[in-house]
C-alpha cells in the first residue's frame, strides 16, 4: 500500500488520537469493559480519513500496543499478552468500525449529519459484532468465568451503548462542519 506523505501524517495523527485517547480515560466501566473515548476516536477515523485510511490509523495503534507500547485502556496496557485479555476483540472492533464507517461514507458520498450516523452506528455495529464474541470466548474459555450471552451484553454492551450513540452523534455533527470547512479551502484534510 503505497501512501502519500499527507496520508501518512492523517494516519499517524488518528493512531496519536487513539493512544491519547486510552491514556486519558482509562474509567473503571463494568469492571471488565473499561469505559473509554477511543470509540469516538474510531468513528471519527472512519468518517474522516475513509474506509482504507481509517483502518490502518487503528490498525497502527493495536500494532503500537501489541508490541509493548502501554497504549491500551485495560490492564495489561500492552504486550502480546493483551491478546488473551476479554477487551482484546474490541481492539480488533476498531479496525473494522473504523474501516465500516469509512466504507459506508464513501459509498453515500453525502456531507450530511445523516450520512456520517448512519455510517456511525453501523461501525459501533461492527464494533460489538467483533467485541462482543470475543469478550465470550476469553472469559468462558481462558479466564474460566462462566458467562452466559445475556452476561456478556451486562458486560460489554449495555452499559456502554447509550454513550456511544452519544459519541455517533458528535462525531456526525463534527464531521459535516470539518468537511464543509476543508471544501471551502480553509484547511485541506
């Protein structure tokens, strides 16, 4: 994948949003699902940079903390370890929301708050469709906690949902205003 020089900063820049994003809230959620701004940040990558650019900018910060960079919002902050923590799939969930709200923005192609939530909310979608699955297998098959479908919607949906629809709607409102800015030739993104 060949990338311009301006495609490479807007891709680093996003990754620098993630990490900022889960250093600065790592909030204590359902006790295992930490409550966090990083989906914020995804969709806004989404929105923003488009399916392939997007992706990669979240792809990029998992590889970050999948080295040994402590950019994650939940113990163990970092390291290949992470991959067997019960929040590891929604890390995943990223790429994929990031990319789905992306993909979706370029096949509407409309600069409209209705485009960016509904590109949005099909990007949470992919988000828990990856998060949620993966939270099941490592807590009913690693960490031994016998967790039934409903436990885990407890855990991991439920109490995040309603946020995030919040965070779907800013994300919208903020993208049309960035985007009508960047087409009047104020700034380029």
């Amino acid at each position: 994948m060949k990338l311009t020089v301006k495609e490479m900063v807007l891709v680093s820049m996003f990754a620098a949003l993630a990490c900022l994003g889960a250093l600065l809230l790592r909030v204590g959620g359902t006790g295992i699902v930490p409550y966090s701004i990083l989906p914020f940040v995804v969709l806004l990558a989404g929105a923003m940079l488009g399916s392939r650019l997007g992706a990669l900018s979240l792809t990029v910060y998992v590889a970050l903390g999948l080295v040994g960079v402590p950019v994650f919002a939940s113990a163990p902050y970092g390291g290949i370890a992470y991959l067997v923590s019960p929040t590891a799939g929604f890390l995943f969930g990223y790429i994929g929301a990031a990319y789905a709200t992306g993909r979706i923005v370029e096949i509407l192609g409309k600069n409209t708050v209705r485009t960016y939530l509904l590109a949005s909310c099909a990007g949470l979608v992919v988000l828990y469709l990856i998060g949620l699955p993966y939270l099941y297998v490592v807590l009913n098959y690693f960490v031994g906690k016998a967790v039934n479908v409903m436990g885990i919607l407890k855990i991991g949906l439920l109490p995040f949902i309603g946020f995030d629809l919040v965070k779907a709607l800013i994300v919208s409102l903020v993208t049309v205003s960035v985007m009508k800015q960047a087409k009047t030739g104020r700034f380029s993104l």
